[in-house]
C-alpha cells in the first residue's frame, strides 16, 4: 500500500511563503480505486506527483509498498516509478520529437535496457488501438489533437503494467465518449489486475465510479460525509 504521512509542500515565492499542501496524511491499499476532488489550486496535482514519487515534499514522508520513496537515492527512485508507477500528467508531457507508438514504448524499453523488442512493439500498438488510435501510430504530439495526446499519455502508462496508475484529470480534454472509453478501460485494469487507481478529477460522473473520493481544499483534507462526492 502507499502510505504518505504529514506532507506538506511550501514554496518560497520572493518574500512570501505559499503553503501549497498543508499536512496530508493519506494510505491507499493495494487495488483500490480513489478519487482526488477538490477545486482549482487546492494542491491537487502536487499531491498527485509527491504520492508518485515525482517531487520532493518539504515534510513528510511516503512509504510506496514498503520503500520510503524520498529517502531513496533519486536513480532508485525513478527505476522504481518506471517499473510500478504510470503517470498520466496533466499536461500529457509526450516527447515531441517521437511518434505516438515510440512515446507510448519508451518506459518499457528503458526497463529493457534501451533495447526495443517486437513484444514491446506489439504491446505499444495494442494498447494504442485499445484508447481508439490504431490509425495514429506514427503520428508525432503536434499532429494529435489534444484529446488524443492524452491517450497516448494514458497507453505510456499503461505499458509496464504498473502497479499503480496516478492520472491528472486523465478525461479533461475528452468528449463524454471518450472520456467513457478512457475510465472504462482504467476500471477494468483495476478490477480484473487489481492495479491500483489514483486519479485527479473534477467530474463528478467519474468521482462516482471511484471506490473512495478525497477532497482536499486550500491544501487540506476534508472530511465529508460518507458517499458524498
Ligand atoms: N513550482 C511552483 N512554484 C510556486 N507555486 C506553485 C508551484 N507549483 C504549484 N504552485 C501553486 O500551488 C497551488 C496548487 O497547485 P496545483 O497544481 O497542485 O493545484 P491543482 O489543485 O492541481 O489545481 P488545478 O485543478 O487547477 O489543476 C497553486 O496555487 C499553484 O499556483
Ligand atoms: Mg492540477
């Protein structure tokens, strides 16, 4: 399970001080699937990327399945992510000068030692073809339209089976069809593989779908009552 204790995430802005996450203490099991809600700026992707292992709290620590993530040395630490964690970032981060099938086979070729294999290949081009782009493999970021950015951003994470899958917004530039493939095929991977879900989310149709919802406000947690989304 993750089990992150007391974060907080500060930043020094010329003389202020921004208190970005103020003391989150949160444990996700193994195969759960949980919704972080909250509005814009509560602190939302900053909790996403320190949960996954993507930037340092200033305090606090997260235990990944057993391993303290910001305690190990940081070639440790992105060896483990590549190998457990996918992350589907906000802002997509596809590499610009690759197509759609090479951004989607990186992390499976750098587990690989760099080296590219048919098997890696074929997994790169069902997984593309299972989020619709089978016809938009050798597409570069810049030809893509921004939904389809986002799905390929969502196979790249999907490709090394990882343990857990962190997803920022994953549907927000999604038509509701889209958006419904999308989550569709995230449940399924964690109903039947049991791989863990942890997705960032304003829609409240995929909040509902989440066995467990998290709302965090000006970097806090909120307690709700139970069901309430
Ligand atoms: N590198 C940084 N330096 C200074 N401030 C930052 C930095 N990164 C984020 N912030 C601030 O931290 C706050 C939380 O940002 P974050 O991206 O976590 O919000 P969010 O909840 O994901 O919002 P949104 O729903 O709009 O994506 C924001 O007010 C933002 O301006
Ligand atoms: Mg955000």
């Amino acid at each position: 399970m993750i089990i992150a204790k007391d974060i907080h995430k500060t930043y020094r802005q010329a003389d202020n001080i921004l208190r970005v996450v103020k003391g989150v203490s949160v444990e996700i099991a193994d195969g759960e699937a949980v919704g972080i809600v909250g509005p814009s700026g509560a602190g939302k992707s900053t909790l996403l990327h320190i949960l996954g292992g993507l930037d340092k709290p200033s305090q606090g620590e997260v235990n990944f399945f057993g391993d303290d993530l910001y305690t190990m040395a940081d070639e440790a630490r992105a060896a483990l992510r590549n190998a457990h964690i996918g992350f589907v970032f906000q802002a997509y981060h596809l590499l610009p000068e690759l197509t759609a099938l090479e951004n989607v086979i990186l992390p499976a070729m750098i587990k690989n030692n760099s080296r590219k294999t048919s098997h890696i290949e074929l997994e790169g081009v069902k997984l593309l073809e299972m989020v619709g782009l089978g016809s938009r493999l050798t597409h570069r970021p810049d030809q893509l339209s921004g939904g389809e950015q986002q799905r390929v951003a969502i196979a790249r994470a999907l490709v090394n089976r990882p343990q857990v899958v962190f997803c920022d917004e994953p549907t927000g530039n999604l038509d509701s069809a889209s958006g419904i493939l999308v989550m569709d095929i995230l449940l399924n991977l964690n109903a039947r593989d049991k791989q863990t879900l942890v997705i960032v989310t304003h829609e409240e149709k995929i909040a509902k779908r989440l066995g467990r919802v998290i709302h965090i406000r000006d970097g806090e947690l909120e307690t709700t009552p139970a069901n309430a989304v």
